[in-house]
C-alpha cells in the first residue's frame, strides 16, 4: 500500500514538473530549443577543435562525445514535442507554423537522422573497440552528412538564439516555466557529465591504439 502511494506521489509530481515545463507554449518550446542549441553550440565547437588532433587527444572527442548525448536528446525531444504538436493540430503550434519548407522537408530530416547515426556508431565504436571496421565507416559517413545539415541549420537558425535565450534569463519575460527550462538544460549537462566519467575506462582500447 506504501509503495503505491510512494510512487503514485512521484508520478503526481512528474506530471506537475512536464506540465509545468510545456506551461510555456510555443513560445517555451522555442526558448528550450535555442537554449540546447546554444549549449550545443559551445560543446560541438570544442569537440570540432578536439577532432583536428583526434589521435594525440583522442580520450576529449570520445568524452565530450558522451557529454553531448543527453543534451542532444533534449534537443530533439523539445523538436519532437514541437512536431507531435503541430501534427495532432494543436492550435498554438499550428498558428505557429512549421518551419520554413527546406528545413521542413530537408534539412531537420537529414540532421536528426545524421545525428543519430554519428552518436549510435559514435558509442557502437566504444562497446567493439578499434576493431570497429564498418561501424567505424559508418561513424565517418553520417559525420560528413551530419556535419552538411548542421552547418545549414545553425546558419539559418543562429540569429534567433540571443533573442530566445536572454528572453528566458531575464525571468521568462511574462512566459512561464523558465526557471524550470534553464534547469532542465543544467540537468542534461550533469547526466553527460556523469555518462562522460562513467564511461572513461571504455575509452583505454582507443588510447592504446592511438
Ligand atoms: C546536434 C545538433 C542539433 C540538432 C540535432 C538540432 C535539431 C533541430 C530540429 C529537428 C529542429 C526543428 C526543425 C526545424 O525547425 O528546422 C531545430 C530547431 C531549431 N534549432 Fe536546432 N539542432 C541542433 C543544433 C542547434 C544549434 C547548435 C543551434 C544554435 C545555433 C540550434 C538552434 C535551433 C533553433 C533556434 C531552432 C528553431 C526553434 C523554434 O523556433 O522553435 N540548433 N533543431
């Protein structure tokens, strides 16, 4: 009977914190996204510089790889929320609209699709080791088309993101749920922090070879 209540008390409060998370809209939705991106933005800068000299520093890319993960997940999961929304023609998201038709039907397609592909092969490669053959083609090949989509997106998108993050810090500018945002975005950091950490002995097959 406890444990019922237990978790029927965490259930109660999960619901609370997503509904008070989606209380902001639209316009929440927007500000989630830019802010991942923004924090994305930064991780994939140095992980880029880390590539240019991947064999002596190989151990940062694999690292910064793994920390990227759950704020990449976030990311595509306030996008999906935003699609599902649109979709079921929720009236917010549909007058709202969707974004504009090369992004629509090319480019956020292509990049969801890359970025998979790089972070699936990308942890693929840490479980099989340096062996990693076809995965390894695989990684480099959704790298090239990932790194096409990407470079597209932020160019179209970039210009949006200070407007949409400072409007969140400056206390949410009359829209709800930005404390809980910036929160969520913290969050997303520590667990790839922590996946980051966890995962270092994986890396010691990849530092050998190199
Ligand atoms: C792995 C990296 C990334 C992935 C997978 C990703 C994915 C997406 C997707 C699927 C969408 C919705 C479709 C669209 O509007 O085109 C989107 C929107 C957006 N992204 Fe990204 N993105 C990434 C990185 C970034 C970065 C680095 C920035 C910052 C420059 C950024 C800024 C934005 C903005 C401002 C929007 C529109 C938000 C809105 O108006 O609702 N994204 N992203």
């Amino acid at each position: 009977m406890e444990t019922q209540e237990v978790s029927g008390r965490s259930a109660l409060r999960r619901g609370v914190l997503a509904s008070h998370l989606l209380s902001g809209g639209t316009k929440g939705n927007a500000r989630l996204t830019a802010t991942t991106g923004l924090v994305l933005l930064v991780l994939l800068a140095v992980e880029g510089v880390t590539i240019l000299a991947i064999r002596p520093l190989l151990s940062l890319p694999v690292f910064i790889g793994l920390l990227l993960i759950p704020p990449v997940v976030l990311k595509l999961a306030a996008t999906g929320y935003r699609f599902v929304r649109y979709y079921v023609r929720d009236v917010d998201y549909v007058k709202k609209g969707p974004p504009i038709l090369l992004m629509r039907m090319l480019v956020a397609p292509g990049l969801v699709a890359a970025t998979v592909g790089v972070f699936a092969t990308g942890v693929a490669l840490l479980v099989i080791g340096p062996a990693g053959g076809i995965v390894l083609g695989l990684h480099k090949a959704s790298f090239i088309v990932w790194l096409g989509a990407f470079a597209i997106h932020v160019l179209v998108y970039a210009a949006r993101v200070p407007g949409l993050v400072v409007a969140d810090w400056s206390h949410g500018g009359g829209t709800p749920g930005a404390r809980l945002r910036v929160g969520v975005v913290a969050l997303s950091l520590v667990l790839g922090l922590t996946l980051a950490v966890a995962a270092l002995p994986a890396d010691g097959p990849w530092l050998h070879r190199a």
